[in-house]
C-alpha cells in the first residue's frame, strides 16, 4: 500500500469555508422556519438584504479577479503562491470569508429571521476561529516580514 503523502505547504483548516457557510445556512433556514421571529420591518429586511448580497457579490469577484492576478490559488487546502495585497484586499485581509459573512447576513434578512442572523454571529467566529486563524498562521510563515507588513497596514476585516 503507497504511503499517504503529508501536504505541509497549505493552512492546517479541517473544513473548508463553503462547507462552514452551508452547514449554517442550512441551520439558520430550519431556525427560522420553526421560529419565525422577524428582525427589521418586512420590506427594510428585505432591501438591506439585496443591498448586502450585491456588495457581497461585487466584493467576492474582485477579490477572486485579485487572486487571479496574481496567479495564486483561491482553495485554502491548496498552496499559496503569492501574498495578494491588491483589490479588496488592499481594505481587508480576508475579502472572500467577508463576502461569505454578507451573503449569510443579506439572505438571513431576505427570510427576515433574528435567529438567522444571531446565528451568523457564531458564523463570524466559527470562520475566525477554524480558519481565518490557522490561514493566518500559515501566510505569516510562509511569507514572513513581508505578511508582517500586511497585518500592519490592512485590518482583518474591515
């Protein structure tokens, strides 16, 4: 039998982001429908959440064109090759993980549920804690004085 090969040049993240935001998602949207409990007026909910899923789209494409640029990998299992600095990532170091925090919060006001959005909250940190962190880690090692840099100039979220 081969011997497993040991990926050390990737973010030690047991699950991948998309899985964390579906794994919510999916609990927010049964939450809200035993317990409908309203968060804003209807139709207020419903345009700050369009607002948020189309900022989050805007966000999501331009870090993902930034990545692109500069010819990195957006999977976080993967290596990454370059330190991307520009685009969304001028203003947050974490642009992606921020897009997927406003699609939860802009859909979460689309069904108008206050237990959606409080469990967004855990979301927040559950992607903070599981892989922003260990993503953080990963980049200041690999990348050394010039991540320093970065963490110095460009806040982690906003």
């Amino acid at each position: 039998m081969a011997e497993e090969q040991v990926r050390t040049d990737v973010a030690d993240i047991k699950v991948i982001p998309p899985v964390i935001f579906g794994g919510f998602l999916v609990g927010g949207l049964v939450l809200a429908a035993i317990w409908g409990v309203p968060v804003l007026p209807r139709v207020l909910a419903h345009g700050l959440g369009v607002c948020l899923l189309i900022a989050a789209g805007f966000v999501a494409v331009t870090a993902f064109q930034a990545m692109k640029r500069q010819g990195t990998a957006v999977h976080p299992r993967t290596p990454t090759d370059a330190l991307v600095t520009d685009g969304p990532f001028a203003y947050s170091r974490n642009p992606l993980y921020l897009s997927l925090l406003a699609i939860y919060g802009g859909l979460a006001l689309l069904v108008n549920s206050l237990l959606m959005v409080l469990l967004g909250v855990a979301l927040y940190f559950t992607l903070q804690r599981h892989v922003v962190e260990p993503e953080e880690r990963y980049l200041a090692e690999k990348f050394g004085d010039a991540y320093q840099d970065y963490l110095g100039r460009v806040r982690r979220w906003l």
